[in-house]
C-alpha cells in the first residue's frame, strides 16, 4: 500500500501531466452555481430558501475538459428550492 506522501506525489505528477497536455481540471466549491453542461448530479437535496437554489452542496468528484470539450463531468450534489 501507498504511504500518503507517496500518494500525494503520484497525484500531483498524474494533475501536471494532464494540465501540460491541456487537460483543465474543473474544480468547483460549495455553493457555486450548478452547471449541467460540466457536472452530473448525483442527489438532488431540498432547500426551503431561494437562495440556494441551483447551488452545489457537496463535490464528489472533478470533472476535466480538453480543448473547449468535457470529457468527465464533475459529480456534485445540487440544493433545489421549492416554495
């Protein structure tokens, strides 16, 4: 098994080899907007306030996109309001 030092340095060199050969790694944070074009929703979570409408609320997993095309889609969680 991997030490996490070790795991750690295998996942940056793996990041810097795919962001040198023009993979972007979408990376988004909680309560940024949803986005269907980037990211799958995995759970859609009530919400009473419209605030949060259409917001991530937890990320699973980030997406990549190579030449203006996506090539995994972000897994999140998305906060739906209702009245």
């Amino acid at each position: 098994m991997l030490e996490r030092d070790n795991l750690e340095t295998y996942v940056h060199e793996v990041t810097n080899i795919l962001e040198n050969n023009g993979v972007e790694i979408l990376e988004y944070e909680q309560l940024d907007m949803f986005d269907s074009n980037t990211m799958e929703p995995l759970k859609r979570i009530d919400v009473p306030d419209q605030r949060y409408h259409n917001r991530i609320y937890k990320i699973y997993r980030s997406g990549y996109m190579w030449n203006g095309k996506v090539l995994r889609k972000a897994k999140v969680d998305v906060l739906i309001a209702h009245d």
